[in-house]
C-alpha cells in the first residue's frame, strides 16, 4: 500500500488538446468525487473548478460544498475541514451523491473527518506530505493510518502532492510557502487527468483570477499542468476514467452550470426585466445569502439598486421603502435574520405593497450552524408574525430551479400586492446543477399597472381615490406611487377602515379586514400539484403510499423513489414548491393514498401543516444534520413507512 | 416618474430639490391639510410644529405629489396623516430606514421623516445614526418632549436623571442623549435645533434643512402638556429664555442675555484657550474680544459639538438653537445614481439573455 512513488516526469508541460491519457481507460456511468482538506486548502475552488470543468463536458452533475463556518479554523483541526464533494454520471442524477468513489485527503484530518463516509474499495488520494506525527497526533492518529492496515479496504494513492507541487515550481521563483500553496492545483490536475477533464477551462480561469499577479497565475497553471502529468506518467495511477456526457439526460438545448443563489440572482434580474420595474435589493450580510447581495450589485447596469443597510431590519425596511416609491424591491437573509425582519413583513401585509423576502435557511435555533442546510423556518415563513399576517411561500426544489421560484415569486408579490417569502436553503444556495438556459421570449409578463387616478365615486357624485378599494378578481389594492397627482394618501401598520385606508379602530371594520387579508392570500392562483405515479392503471393508483416533500429534499427524495421503483417497489411521489396557498387540488391527492410520508430536514414542519389542514396521518421522517438527505437512507425510510414492496 | 419628467420641473436655487417637480398652481396652507380630525391631546405642541410645516410647504412650491412624510411609532407620527401628501406611518424607530430606500430609490421625491425622542433616539437609535452617517436626502424632524407620551408616561432616552416617572418612581437613573451632539458624532452634515412655539425660527430652520443636500436633523423641543408640561419652560419664558437660549446665526458673533450698549447680548461664547473648551463670559465686563463667530458650514464638526454641549440637561441653560451645522459632503442617493450610470456606460445597459447565458456554455442537440 505504501508502495513508493516513482518520480514523475514534471518537465515540459503539454498542452490541453494533446492530453489524451495513454494507460488503459475504463467507463463508468457515474463517480462521486470529495475534496477534502484545510479551511485554507483551497478545496472549494478546487470543487468549483473540477464542476466547472465537468459542467463544460456535458455530464450531469450535482454539487454540496461542506464547510465549517469559521473563515480559518485552526489549522489541521476536525472542526476545521472543508470539502466539496461532486457527483457526476453520463445519465440524470439528483443529488451529490450517497458516497464518495474517490476521496482526495489533503491531511490526517480530512481523512480522518471523511473516512467514515467511504464505502468498502473506495479511491483514496492523500497527500503523505502532511502525515506528520504532529499533525496526526492533533486528530488522535497513534500511529500513521497509512501504514497501520487499518485502511485495507479502501484503495490507496498516497502522493506527496506538497513537495511534488514545490518540486514542480523550483524555477518559479516563489517562495517555498506560496509554492506549497498550489497543491490544490496539483491535486485537481491529477484527477483532471483520471477523469479525462477538459483542462482549457481551468487554465483560463486561473489566467483571470490572478491577472494582476502573473507569476501566481503561471505557478498555479504550471502545479494543475504537473498533476496532470503525475497521473499520466507515475505507476500508481494504472487506469483512467471516462464518463461520458449525459446528451440523452437533457433536452435540446444551451446549457450551463449554476449554483442556487446564482440561479435565484438571475431570476430577480429577469423578474425586474419582466415586470419593467427597477429592481432595489436592500440587504444586510449573512451566511449563506450574502452570495445574491454580491452578484446583484455586479449588475447596476439593469438598474439594481443594491443597499447594504445597517442592519436586518433597515434592510428590509428600505426595500419596503422602494416598494412604495414603485421599485421590485427585494431583501435576502436567512432565519436569524427573518426573525429581525418580521415586524416589517407584518408591515408590508398592512400595508400591502409588493415584498420578495429571501431567506436561505440554515441550521438553527439562533446562530445555529451558518454554513449547513436545514428546512426549519418553514413555520417562521408561515406563522412568525404578531396577528393574523399570512404571507406566501414559494420554495425552489433545485439550484437551477431558484431562477423560475425567484420569478414566480415576484408574480405573486406584484399581482396580489404582498410580501412573499422565497424560502431556499444553503444546499441549494451553494450546490450547483446543469440549467438549460432559459430564452428571454419565454419568460412571463410581469407588467403591473399602477394607479393613475381616481378609482371610487362618492356618494354626492365626487371621484375619490380609494387606495383599499380591491380588485374584486385578486383583492389586490391599488398601488399608487408618489408622484402620482390626485393620489396622495397615507398608509401605516394601524387598522384601516375598508376602501378609504383612513384609521379606523371600529369592530366589525377589523373582523372583515383581516378575514379580507387572509381571503387574498388563500385566493392567490398557484398551479395544481402534480404527482408523479407509474402505478396508476385507468385512472386508479395502485401505490398505497404517498411521499411528498418541498424544497431541497426534491433530488434526494427523487433519487429514493427511482430506487424503489427500480427494486420492483410502487410509490407515489409529489412536491410542494407552493407553501402558502397549498395548490387547491393538495387535499384530494394526500386522500387518494393509504399512507402519505414527509421527509423534512426539520423536526416535522410541513407534516405539521398537512395534518393541521387536511386531518391526514402523515408521517414525519426527518434529519436535522445540517446536510441533505441520502438517497439509500431515505428509500430506506420511505420503504420502512410503508412502500408497497 | 421618468427621467424627462423630473428634468421638465427643475427647482431652481434648492440644490437638495432640484430633481423635484415643482407645483403649477400657488399653494397655500389649506392645500397640506387633510380631511383627518387631528387626534393629539388640546394644547399639545405638536399642533404648533403641524401648523407651522402646513403654513412653510407652499414656500418650498413642490408638488404636493412628490412630496412624502414618513414615520415611526409615537405621538408625533400620527403627523403624516394629517399632511396632505404621501405618507406612511410606519413602525417604531424605522422610518429613517425605510425614507432611505425610498428616497434612494426615488430622487423625485421630497422625502421626510417625522420622528420622537423614543422613535428615533431609543428603538430607533441604530437607523437614525446611520442615515445621518450616510447623508441620504432626507429631511429628519425629531420631536424631542423628553418623555414617552403615547405610552403614557415613561422617560426617555432625552429625559434628565432623577426623572419620576410611571416606570422610575425613585427617578431615572439614565444619562439623556443629547441629540444635536449624538448627531454631530455621527458624521451629520446638518444639524439644527428649534422650538414648537417659536414658529419664525422653527420654520427659518426648515427653510435652511429643505436647501440641504444630505440629511438634515432638525431638533424641535415640543412640549408634551399631558406629561412633562413645561419641560422647555425655561426657553420659553420671557425673562428665563434671555439668559438660557443661545440663538445661532451664521456669520454672527455668538452673544446672548439681556443686551450690552452694543445691542447685542451682554453674554459671548468664547474658546477657553487653556482647554480649548468653549465657554460664556460677561462681555459688558471682560469685552468683545474672542467672542466666537458662528460658522454652520466650518468643515471641522469640533466647534459645532463644542456648542451643542454648552447646554446643561437639568436647567436647559445656554441651550443653543439653529443651525448648528451646515456642510457639504456627498450625497448617498445621487452618489448611487452615479454609479448606475457609470454602469451603463462602461458595460451598456444591461442585456438579460448575455447575462444568463454567462462565459461558459455548452449545447444539447436534440
């Protein structure tokens, strides 16, 4: 196992279309891949690259980056490693993937960290260089893990990626710790190379990164060049792998790679397009929304306004401020965030004007775990608010998905005049998934229609402007903006009196508007749930059971039911992107099944508002890890509930 | 709304106004009243700042249209209903926030914030001092009682110590802001003081504020008669208010009390030059010399705070009104614009499909 490494030849580098790997080539349909090592090991832009790369071949992918919320955390820690881990296959895949094929350990710690998750014959990749008895001593290793047998049942390469980087760079003139610091690019080069990566991409993009710093650019050019080669001539590395492009998993089209913040990005600049409103995002910064802050002040060019306010609560309270003044105003958080915004959003519902509320949900309660994935602000979204304060809820299923989530929600928002939570996730906001890119002509008209004068007759024949006189069809108020003449009125959190908007403390005036309130929101028009049954025969479904979920479980949940269905099993599966209202015909499909099964990264949320709603026996399956659910698991868990098998 | 529209009615001489249509027709008071009954307590003062904001609008000669008052939560922000324009009444201590994304967002507009003691100095603290800090085109009216009025009684982050109120029976043990002073310390590029009974000088302070770009804070002692009446008293007394009120004029020696054979006041405001510290001296016995000149627009915030602490919390002595501070500096909302624009001109206006379809695509053929 600890066979020794032959010297590589790191001489001429060749060039990215002469690489075509000369050892002996097999196929697979699908591999799972993880980088792991040190909060500044560069494992992140490694995973981003190795996606990159594997985006532009044409296989399908799916990504979750993992890492610790501290910027750097003590050096060659547990709490401090951070992995990327892709899976990527010549046919449509769902999720990251259960369990990594290959494992690339940057130290003792990654390895020790990740090794539990590795199935029997798995790749590993380490770098010995670090596998000093200090370093192993810090994650409790008494002896070398690579020499000690315990790793027999895992196939390893060990390569000293450090000091083969800082050989490959000794006419560089970099220092020997900024050499060091290219290992990463050692190590995506390498499995560039087994993986039969383009490598053109990488290159490139390197060459921009460090434009202002030419000799890192070369430098880190040149380690991804010498990996390359590595595995091209040393002995160790006797096969490489091909995985060919997933053409028959997508439908025609142009494609690229995006990430859910990306998508979700996009889609509030589409909205904007489409509504030909100016978009005013006012935000404060917070794991893992500040992504769509950063991209969207990139494009003040569609006329965004970005704002980075003092805090949580001026953030939102400037987008409500743009709101009125006739902006598509938007405000990204996540839940410790939503909760400082709720008496806003309460305001926003008075006062009914038009509000995105993004909130990327992570693990909680308070600051919980920043960078890892959970569904538990569902109830927030719904219920955290004083009084009878209903607000939509749209939640995307996928990243690439983010983008049309992202626009249906503003349609909600602009057609009923009301805020509108956007509910994603930190595992869709970071990973990333093929997108076919959408053409502009099939993006829906978003145009609104503001006030422009007088709306109501008096009684003595006079025209007035009423602005809570309601469109009878959506019960939407009038949305007049200042500088309208003819139309000023004031509005505020205080009751107001039905159609005038003027205060009003009166009884019977409340009762009907909050029951006006709610009827608006239960009324908004959102599509039927469709539910996807190959059991169904004439009409009649022969699966008992039900499994149904919202938001980032979709892949996860997905990738179970096919592995059911593959084992003979029958199961129904259906998934909520609508929240609040539930689609109109939710009662009749959970009715239709024996069993009904919700999987939730939290302790049972929307299980809680089914049975609430619809006296159905849900039932709960929940993971509150701070990362996705395993497809096994779960087809595991769904089978246990009751699948028909 | 649109850009030729603003450019049609230019407001000539008020540079903070001048993307603000202005009015066709003459205004007059009647045209800021509202059909609302006014709901504040008889002989609040806030009927006087009301009538005096009502009677100072047609001046400015805006249209009523582009013209907002947003607020808080409080006694005195109930004031947007009552003015015939745009208005929102808001939640408690956000309206600084929320007039920043409107006003940001919509440079046709007059945007103002009417805000209390309790509004903007306590729950709203935060806000406050970020939007003076960010010089957003705003127009701050800060009504300070120094009590809690519409919750019936309890002191207030301007109430002196000792205070007996409902909540601290044995007295306050809290040190007040002083809000000119908590102003200048966070970067506000004007900064005023007024009385509600003093409407020549309340409405000669606005005139100034509404000229302002940037944000302007305007201090207005308001009298809460239900439960802290009296509060200004000495400021308002005839023979009290000469030997208590410093009223500030640019370019103006600083002098006040009852006058010297000069006419002017028998007290100056001169540098301390051992400690630098400000201080008032007799002129009819120590002379003119050294009296400071009061310069609103000096770049240095020293001075100006410098004033704003000569006044004592307790007695209200040597409490300086006007404009304290008057300065230039960029203005957050047209800075913002600024940069959008350069963005067109250096990328082109933005084009949605190059945008989605980004540097790295492949294609499905089908």
């Amino acid at each position: 196992m600890t066979s020794q490494v032959s010297s590589p030849a790191v001489g001429q580098p060749l060039l990215g279309e002469q690489r075509k790997p000369a050892k002996e080539v097999q196929r697979l349909d699908r591999v799972i891949i993880r980088f792991a090592g040190d909060s500044g090991d560069g494992m992140q832009l490694t995973g981003d690259r190795f996606t990159s790369e594997t985006a532009s071949f044409g296989n399908d992918l799916s990504t979750l980056p993992n890492f610790p919320a501290e910027i750097r955390a003590p050096a060659g820690t547990l709490p401090g490693v951070s992995s990327f881990q892709l899976h990527f296959a010549d046919h449509d895949i769902l999720t990251p993937g259960d369990a990594p094929n290959v494992l690339v350990a940057m130290n003792p710690a990654a390895l020790k960290a990740n090794i539990a998750d590795l199935p029997r014959g798995a790749e590993i990749i380490v770098n010995t260089d670090e596998f000093t008895k200090r370093a192993m001593a810090k994650v409790g290793y008494a002896a070398s893990p690579l020499e000690d047998g315990s790793l027999e049942a895992y196939a390893i390469h060990p390569v000293p990626l450090t000091s083969l980087t800082v050989e490959a760079l000794k006419d560089s003139g970099l220092a020997r710790k900024d050499a060091e610091r290219a290992k990463n690019m050692f190590a995506l080069g390498l499995l560039s190379w087994m993986y039969h990566r383009p490598t053109e991409g990488t290159e490139k993009f390197l060459r921009k990164k460090f434009a202002t710093k030419p000799d890192i650019a070369e430098a880190n050019v040149a380690a991804f060049r010498a990996g390359w080669n590595f595995g091209e001539t040393t002995e160790d590395f006797a096969v490489s792998y091909e995985i060919a492009p997933a053409s028959a998993a997508f439908p025609a089209g142009t494609y690229r790679n995006i990430s859910g913040n990306l998508a979700l990005s996009y889609g509030l600049v589409a909205a904007s397009k489409q509504a030909d409103l100016p978009l005013y995002l006012g935000s404060y910064p917070i794991t893992p929304a500040s992504d769509i802050l950063h991209e969207l002040s990139k494009h003040k060019n569609f006329g965004v306004r970005t704002f980075q306010a003092e805090d949580e609560i001026a953030a939102i309270g400037a987008a409500l401020g743009a709101a009125f003044g006739g902006a598509l105003a938007v405000t990204t958080t996540s839940g410790p965030g939503v909760a400082l915004k709720s008496e806003t959003i309460g305001l926003a519902v008075s006062l009914e004007l038009p509000l995105l509320v993004v909130a990327i949900q992570r693990g909680g309660p308070s600051t919980g775990l920043p960078t890892k994935t959970e569904q538990a602000d569902l109830l927030q979204a719904m219920y955290g608010r004083n009084g009878e304060a209903p607000v939509p809820i749209v939640a995307p299923a996928t990243a690439a998905d983010c983008f049309d989530a992202a626009i249906e929600a503003a349609r909600i928002a602009l057609t009923y005049r009301t805020p509108v939570f956007l509910l994603s996730d930190g595992y869709l906001a970071n990973g990333s998934e093929p997108w076919r890119i959408p053409d502009i002509d099939e993006l829906p008209d978003l145009r609104v229609q503001f006030a422009t004068g007088p709306n109501h007759t008096l009684d003595n024949g006079d025209e007035a402007f009423w602005p809570y006189k309601r469109d009878p069809q959506t019960l939407a108020r009038p949305w007049a903006v200042p500088g309208t003449p003819g139309l000023e009125h004031r509005i505020g959190g205080i009751e107001k009196q039905d159609g005038t908007g003027n205060i009003s403390y009166d009884p019977a005036n409340h009762d009907f508007m909050v029951r006006t309130r709610q009827a608006k929101i239960d009324g908004i028009d959102v599509p039927d749930l469709e539910v996807d049954d190959p059991s169904v025969v004439d009409g009649q479904p022969h699966a008992r059971t039900l499994v149904i979920g919202w938001g980032s479980t979709y892949g996860p949940i997905t990738a179970a039911v096919r592995r059911i269905r593959a084992g003979g099993g029958q199961v129904a599966q259906a998934h909520l992107r609508h929240l609040n209202p539930f689609p109109r015909n939710l009662g009749e499909v959970l009715k239709r099944y024996d069993k009904v099964v919700v999987p939730e990264m939290n302790l049972g949320q929307l299980a809680h508002l089914l049975r609430a709603k619809y006296l159905v026996d849900a039932r709960s399956y929940n993971q509150v890890t701070g990362l996705p659910f395993k497809a096994e698991q779960l087809a595991h868990a769904i089978m246990e509930e009751g699948a028909d098998v | 709304m649109s850009e030729a529209t603003i450019a049609d009615h230019p407001t000539p001489g008020l540079p903070a106004l001048s993307l603000v249509p202005k009015s066709d027709t003459k205004q007059s008071m009647k045209d800021f009243k509202t059909d609302q009954e006014v709901r504040w307590c008889p002989g609040c003062g806030d009927y006087a700042v009301l009538a005096a904001v009502q009677s100072f609008m047609p001046e400015l000669g805006l249209a009523r249209e582009n013209v907002v008052f947003v607020s808080g939560i409080g006694c005195s922000s109930r004031f947007p209903y009552y003015m015939n324009t745009y208005g929102m009444h808001s939640i408690h201590g956000r309206a600084p926030a929320i007039a920043t994304g409107l006003a940001s967002s919509r440079r046709d507009l007059s945007v103002w914030v009417v805000t209390g003691d309790g509004d903007a100095l306590s729950i709203g603290g935060n806000h406050l001092i970020h939007a003076l800090r960010r010089n957003v085109n705003l127009k701050i009216l800060l009504f300070n009682n120094r009590i809690y009025g519409l919750t019936k009684g309890q002191y207030s982050p301007t109430s002196e110590v000792g205070k007996i109120t409902k909540s601290t029976p044995m007295g306050s043990l809290d040190a007040p802001f002083n809000p000119v002073s908590l102003a200048i310390g966070a970067e506000a590029s004007f900064v005023a003081r007024t009385i509600d009974s003093d409407r020549k000088h309340l409405q000669s302070v606005l005139r100034e504020a509404a000229a302002h770009p940037g944000t302007a804070l305007v201090e207005i002692y308001q009298n809460c008669n239900i439960f802290n009446d009296g509060a200004f008293d000495a400021l308002k007394d005839q023979q009290t208010a000469q030997d208590a009120l410093i009223r500030l004029e640019h370019g103006q020696p600083i002098r006040f009390g009852a006058p010297a054979e000069d006419g002017l006041g028998s007290k100056g405001v001169v540098r301390d030059l051992a400690t630098g510290e400000l201080k008032v001296i007799d002129v009819t016995v120590e002379g003119t010399a050294g009296v400071l000149v009061h310069d609103s627009h000096a770049a240095s915030p020293t001075t100006a705070f410098a004033l704003s602490r000569l006044a004592d919390p307790d007695t209200l002595h040597h409490t300086p009104i006007g404009v304290l501070r008057s300065v230039e500096r960029p203005v957050y909302d047209a800075d913002m614009s600024d940069q959008l624009e350069r963005a067109v001109e250096e990328k082109g206006k933005g084009d949605l499909a190059a945008l989605l379809a980004g540097q790295d695509t492949w294609t499905v053929v089908g």
